[in-house]
C-alpha cells in the first residue's frame, strides 16, 4: 500500500516505521512548526527510534494527501480543524485510518463521526484501536490490536495488511464500542495514577471491575455493545494504561495528586468532560468518570473524591 502517516508524535512515527518495516511505501507528514518534525528531517529518529530509509518525510500537506490509504495519529481535539484543512485541499476516495483514542470535548462525538462530518462522503474511514506502547514495541515485544469500520470489506483488508509478528491484528464488530471503550479506558488510567498518587494501589482490582461495567453500560446507552467494553480496546488495554509505566494518563493522574506537573499529551484529561456530557444526555450513572472530572476540575479533595468512590453501600454490586 501507498500510504501516509499524519502526525509526528511518538504514536505516528512509530506507525511510519512499522507499516514501512512491514512492506509498505511510507511518507510521514508534519508541520514545519513541529519540534518533532524538525527533529525527524535533520537527524531521522526520536527518542523511542529512528526511522528507516524507506520513509518519506514532508512538510507539504497536498504531498500527504496523494496517499490512497492516510492514518492519522493527532491529538483527537485537533482532528476537526484537521478534518476540514484535508477538505480544503479536496481529498476525495481516500482512507482515512485513525490511529488515535478520544472524544470530542465539546460535542462528546466519537472521532470516527467527526471524520465523517468533515471530509468528503466519498472517503473510507476506519480505526486503528488496542493496547501497546511505541517503547515495548521498539523492543520486540508483541501485542494484538483491533482495526474497525462500518466498511466491512475495509476493516478485513487493513487487519490483513497490516499484520506482522509484532503486531496480530483484529477486525471490530462494534465501532461505537471499541471507540468509546478505547477513549473511556485512559479515565479509567488517570484514576489508577491517582490511586498510585495515594498509595492505594491494590485498589486497582476494585477500579478495573467497575470501570469496564460502567463503560459497558454507556457503551449500549449509545447503540453500542456492552460486550465491547470487554474487549481489546478497553478492557484488554488496561495492562498497558492502569499499570505501566509507559502510561501517559496513568502517570498523569499519580503527578496530578501529588501537585507535580506533567507535561505530556494526556488524552484521558481532555475525555472525561466529554464523558460526563455523554452521561449527562443518556442518563447513565458513571461515577468513576465523574469523580475524576470532579478531581481534574472542581477542585475536589482526591481523598474525598477516593472515600466515595470506593464506600457504596454493601448492598450495591459493582455493577
């Protein structure tokens, strides 16, 4: 395949390097004002890399958009404003691949709907979703993923290009699942740091059962399957969001509480507003989510915020 990776963070170059090692023609697209992309055209890698001969950089966004097939691994809150630059420059019978986990914050859409918004109908649009950092990866180390799309053809064709023996991949049956799942799963990530943040890190257990069943239950609020939050990209991406080290939102939330500041991109921060608006329009009780919001936003006392969480009645099950 021909294609391009829009977006020159740690996610997307690894992307780049790993459908070029793979067989496929790369061309890595980022901005002239990007220090990271600055980086990758003068010296070809990055901490976690360095990228092979065979990938293409630019800085010409009608360059990117000659690909047939373009994933796009971006902070989700700039997808719109990027969704609407690619309209403008008339991209038409592409795909659209997004490598990339959040909500909308001011509309609480999913990104794949955004996508769809924005760019010409004639375009493809897929996800690229599950568990796995860029660093275990660069080691060698395998994992599985989930492609999905409500092109069914699409979803079964990319899951077979793109998979290798470091990375197995999945074809979803659940877009609304597995990319509510995906987005919900680093709440639940900035809620084991703060519980790390506390010392209170064996209650974990606690936060994981009853994170994946209230996702499960806002995932079927919204036409999803409650199943999907069992799956791959939530569940299955707890390993690698609730306890590693490697964890942006994880290792956020545990600085937040100790009043330490942490300058890396931390998707969950951004997706619980949108969470808590889409509990708010379904109805559906999701008090993990809240209680972050509550800490992240309204000054909440994190151990007031912990106390309640954790102190249900005993006649309640967790789910």
């Amino acid at each position: 395949m021909d294609i391009t990776v829009i977006g020159c963070g740690r996610w997307g170059s690894f992307i780049a390097k790993y459908l070029c090692d793979i067989g496929h023609s790369v061309t890595l697209y980022g901005r002239e004002s990007s220090a990271n992309m600055r980086k990758l055209m003068s010296e070809r890698k990055n901490a976690y890399m360095a990228l092979p001969d065979g990938v293409k950089l630019t800085y010409d966004i009608d360059e990117a958009l000659k690909s047939g097939v373009i994933a796009i691994s971006v902070g989700a809150q700039g997808l719109r404003a990027l969704a609407k630059e690619i309209a403008q420059h008339g991209a038409k019978n592409r795909v659209f691949i997004l490598c990339m986990k959040g909500l909308e914050i001011e509309t609480g859409d999913r990104l794949s709907r955004v996508m769809e918004e924005t760019v010409d109908p004639s375009n493809k649009i897929a996800v690229w979703l599950g568990p796995g950092h860029v660093q275990e990866f660069c080691r060698g180390v395998p994992n599985c993923m989930v492609i999905d799309s409500r092109d069914e053809e699409l979803k079964r064709r990319l899951a077979a290009e793109f998979s290798s023996p470091l990375i197995r991949f999945y074809y979803g049956n659940d877009l609304i699942g597995n990319e509510i799942g995906a987005a919900a799963k680093n709440v639940v990530g900035i809620a084991a740091g703060i519980l790390d943040g506390l010392d209170v890190s064996s209650l974990k257990g606690s936060l994981m059962s009853r994170g994946t069943a209230e996702i499960s239950r806002l995932i079927k609020a919204l036409g999803g399957s409650e199943l999907s939050a069992y799956g791959l990209c939530h569940l299955g991406d707890y390993e690698a969001t609730v306890f590693s080290r490697h964890s942006h939102n994880r290792k956020f939330g545990e600085m937040f509480v100790k009043g330490e500041r942490f300058d890396k991109l931390a998707e969950g921060y951004y997706t619980v507003k949108a969470l808590v608006l889409l509990g708010e329009r379904t109805g559906v009780d999701l008090p993990i989510c809240s209680a972050v919001y509550d800490v992240l936003y309204n000054g909440r006392d994190k151990n007031d915020a912990l106390s309640s969480l954790f102190s249900r009645s005993t006649k309640t099950e967790f789910y």
